[in-house]
C-alpha cells in the first residue's frame, strides 16, 4: 500500500498472487484517485482504477457518496441465535 505523504491518504495498492493452475505470478494494482470531502472530514476517492499484469480490469468513478444517512445503532447488531 502507497500513502501520499502530506494526507495520508491510499494512492496505490498492489498485490502479489500465483496462478494456481499456471503458477504464474499475477500481479494486481490499485489506483485511488480524485479524492474529495464527502462530509464529516472523510475523504473518498471518486475514481478508482484496477490494473491485471499491466491491463485495465476495472474502473470505477463515483459522481456522489453520501456517508451515515440515518443509520441506527441497531443496524449494527447482530441478531441473538
């Protein structure tokens, strides 16, 4: 995991796995970018990029988050068994 030094904040994260099938290494990496206030302090990155042995998989970009809207505590409990 990447911090940006002055906000602490993820840039990149990158991991390591073996094809098990191949054994092949797979190399997988993370880009968080276009962090912005989502309220309260919390910063969220609005665009999110993920990257196979160099080749883009997966993109994200985010137009609004909106963090704790009406959550109760109970929300968080978990039933008795």
């Amino acid at each position: 995991m990447y911090f940006q030094a002055s906000t602490k904040l993820p840039l990149r994260q990158v991991t390591e796995r073996r094809d098990p099938k191949t054994h092949e290494r797979i190399e997988e990496v993370t880009v968080y970018s276009k962090y912005r206030d989502v309220g309260g302090g919390v910063m969220w990155p609005f665009a999110i990029q993920r990257e196979r042995n160099g080749e883009k998989v997966f993109s994200m970009f985010a137009e609004s988050v909106k963090i704790n809207r009406d959550l109760t505590d109970n929300m968080f409990t978990l039933p008795s068994i």
